[in-house]
C-alpha cells in the first residue's frame, strides 16, 4: 500500500488528498466547506470526515494518515506518529495558535475515530525552522517571562520551504547540502526563509505567522508600540488590535482589497493608492532578500512558490529589479513564460539562479508520513 491520505483541518473547512507514493501524484481530493456553521449539513469535523471517507469508497488502501498542524512549538520538531498523548500536546500548544492547532487537533480527533486502524502521522508547519539559532530565534524581552510564556521565533511554511528548496537542488542538479538559497513563499500568507545546505537558518514570520511580509490581510513587522499607541490613543483593545493586524492590515488595510490579483489590476489601470500599497509588499521583501544574503554568506539560488509567486510576473521582476549587483537578473521572457512546472526565470549562465517551483505541501507531508510511520 502506498496510498496516504493527507488531511488539513480548518475551523470551518477540511481539506484532502489521497497521495499516491509510487507514483507521487495525487488520486483524488477535495475540500468539505462550512463544517459546524449555521444551517450547514455539516456539523461538525466527524460528520465532514464521514463524508470524506464515502466518497473515497472502497477502492482505495490507505496506509497512513498525514496530518497538517500549524504549530509544535518547541516540543515537536520532526513528523509525529500521533496517541492520545500527542493530542495533549498539541492542544497544550493552543496558545501559540489559537486559530490553527484547535482546528487542526478536530480534524485528528476525528479521522483516528474514523480509520482507528492507521497510523496518523502530525506534520509541523514549525519544524522546519527548528534548527534556527538562538541568535536567530530569541526575542530581546526578560529571559525568563519568555521562557515561562514559549515568546521566540518558531517560523512557518516549514512544510513549503522544504519542499520547494529540496526541488530547488533537484532542479539544478546539485548537492542540497552546498546550496545557498532564499525561498520566498508569496501567497495569501507570505514568508521567506534562508536555507543553506538544506537547513533553515533564518525565516521572516515568529512566535505566530503575523510577523515578517506583508500579506493579504496580515500586517507583518510592525513597531510593537504601534499597539500600545493605539490602545491608549484609539481605544482599541486587545481583541480588536488582533482583528486590525490579522483581519484588516497588509494589503487590504493598505489598499481596502486583499486579493494581489485585484491590487495588481487596480495599480496597473492607474490606482495610486494600490501602487502604493505594492510598493510596500516589494519593499519588505526585498529588505528580507538583503538581510539573508548577509546570513548566508552567499546566494545560489532565489525561488518564487505559492500562488502569488508562482503567478505574478511583474512581481517578480519588479521585486528583483536593480540587485543585479549581487548576481541577481532575470530573463524577461522566461519571467513571462506561464507554466506549472519549476523553471529558470534567469539567463543562462547566471550567477544566481532565479526560479519559479510550485510548491505541493500534500505531496511533502505525505512523504514525510511516509517516512515515520511505514
């Protein structure tokens, strides 16, 4: 059997494939919406689970279950066969994600109700990063309130940069462990990470995926006293200060749309107020690719991934535009080339190579399912 099945449960939303292993493409999959909201069939993630499993029916062996969870902080940092103990863990660790790991721990509750009989496997979006330094990680408060509080840098999109770097070396046909590379993963949620040789060494979002890149709704980096000022000055409490920064900033708190492909188009038909708000998504990320060029000593490669780096050409170009000082240049007809396979947007014979490399994270936690537990 080779079969896994690869579940990521939201609050409201269960999201499958069934990934087959020998041939690493995906059987089938899906998405059940709306689980346990008003006036939905779907009451909850059991009922969603249920569903799910009918319409795999009976002509599919699988072996494991691959289970997406947001954060392991610092007690999980490889895959994880998952037991009753496990799911403590992970509810313990609903503090650091509490939009994420409650929603992720229903969905694992329920498909080890449903397939009892199947090692379930939890893969962490944090661990990853687990081998950044303390000096990369550490936040600059008391030592010991945040050492009482978990208060560090754990990163995300672990399960991405991963994957999209491992393909990277393939790609170029050479040894992961002499590569130097900055992945950016530009999507709704947005992160870029230094990888050399393989191993996260620096990643732009923190103790929560808020920090770092602008993104669709998410500020990113914010002077800390910004909350403060607006708490005494605006009144806002601490619940509506969550909202504002997770719900209502980076490009929609900029432009009042949080969608690039509609930001794009607005500032392409003259918008000033959407060009301006790119300016500051390009800005942010380019001050990344600076600051982890000096971390690693170097650049091999830079890879675009997810669905705002895998799409936007004039992102891209715009993004890297001028840093041809470092070795960085883009092709502009390869940068044009619309296509779902990895590929050199870079000239021939470039000191860096630019790539574009759609991420797959189902086909990653699979293998690494995979791996723990068969």
């Amino acid at each position: 059997m080779t079969q896994i099945f690869v579940v990521n449960s939201g609050s409201s939303s269960i999201k499958y494939q069934l990934v087959d292993l020998a041939t690493e493409q995906p059987v089938l999959g899906g998405l059940v919406e709306r689980v346990g909201e008003p006036g939905s069939d779907v009451p909850d993630h059991a009922a969603g689970l249920r569903r799910i499993l009918r319409d795999l029916g009976n002509g599919h062996e699988i072996a494991a279950v691959g289970h997406r969870v947001v954060h392991g902080g610092a007690l999980y940092t490889e895959p994880t066969v998952i037991t009753d103990e496990v799911e403590r863990g992970i509810e313990g660790l609903a503090a650091l994600a509490p939009l994420h790991n409650p929603a992720n721990l229903q969905g694992i509750r329920a498909a080890r109700h449903a397939l009892p009989e199947l090692p379930h496997v939890a893969i962490f979006d944090t661990a990853f990063h687990h081998t950044l330094a303390p000096a990369a990680y550490t936040y600059a408060i008391d030592r010991d309130l945040a050492a009482q509080h978990g208060v560090r840098r754990y990163g995300f999109h672990g399960t991405s940069h991963k994957f999209v770097s491992e393909q990277a070396a393939v790609f170029l046909d050479r040894p992961l462990a002499s590569l130097k590379t900055i992945v950016l993963h530009l999507g709704n949620g947005a992160s870029v990470a230094a990888v050399d040789g393989g191993v996260s060494i620096e990643t732009s979002m923190g103790m929560t995926p808020l920090e770092g890149l602008v993104m669709g709704t998410r500020s990113g980096d914010i002077d800390a006293a910004v909350l403060i000022h607006l708490h005494r000055q605006a009144g806002l409490d601490f619940d509506e200060l969550d909202q504002l920064l997770n719900r209502r900033s980076g490009l929609l708190g900029l432009s009042g749309n949080g969608d690039m492909r509609d930001v794009q188009a607005a500032a392409s038909n003259g918008d000033e107020v959407a060009e301006a708000a790119l300016a500051v998504y390009r800005h942010r990320i380019r001050r990344y690719i600076g600051a982890y060029i000096a971390h690693l000593g170097g650049l091999d490669a830079i890879v675009f991934t997810a669905g705002v780096g895998e799409n936007n050409s004039l992102l891209r170009r715009r993004v890297l535009a001028g840093l041809e000082f470092l070795g960085i240049h883009v092709d502009p007809d390869r940068n044009e080339l619309a296509s779902r396979e990895a590929r050199f947007i870079s000239p021939d014979g470039s000191p860096v190579a630019v790539l574009v490399i759609p991420t797959n994270e189902e086909l990653e936690i699979a293998r690494q399912t995979a791996a723990a537990a068969l």
